[in-house]
C-alpha cells in the first residue's frame, strides 16, 4: 500500500524527519546526492530512536550505541549485528510516499 508520508520540501539533507504511519513511526532521511530512505524508527538493539542518528553517506548512526545502519537495506553492518525494517520510497513531484505493508 502506498501512503503520503511528507513533503520533499520539508526535508533537510542529512537530517531525519519522522511520520507516523498506521502507528509506525518511520523515519525518512534525504541523503547529500537527493536519494531518499524510510526505515522503521526503532533500533533492534537498542529499542532506541534512529530519527536522531548522524548520517553519513549511505548510512545513519544509532545515537545511543552508534550502531552502523544502511539506509539501503537496514542491515547493521559488523561487529554488530541486526535488521531495521525498510519501506520503499516513491517521490512524486513535492510528495514522498511510503509503501507499507
């Protein structure tokens, strides 16, 4: 299912924007080259909030642990280990949508 979730023109480079959709909170984050991510805004392993994290490239820093997450695919790069749902991202014209589940 594809659902509004922001505006592109509500976004900053590098920082992340949170939505909540069907009570999931999602976090949405345009990296430097335009790409825009979604993934859930919760870290398995910490149960913390990914929203706040730094970004870097293709990849967010989980603010309480620094945890390495790809904004690709989700995956916790080693030492670590671990998964953050990811949702598709649609841009169209100013609009971001997200497919959800």
């Amino acid at each position: 299912m594809k659902v509004f979730a922001t505006n592109k023109s509500k976004l900053m480079p590098q920082v992340g924007r949170s939505v909540t959709i069907d009570n999931q909170k999602i976090a949405i984050f345009e990296i430097s080259d335009g790409r825009i991510f979604a993934l859930a805004d919760q870290c398995p392993l910490t149960n913390g909030p990914i929203l706040e994290g730094l970004v870097s490239g293709e990849y967010v820093y989980e603010p309480m642990r620094d945890y390495k997450i790809s904004l690709v695919d989700g995956k916790i790069q080693e030492p670590d280990e671990g998964q953050v749902p990811v949702f598709p991202v649609t841009v169209e014209g100013d609009e971001i949508y997200v497919e959800f589940p």
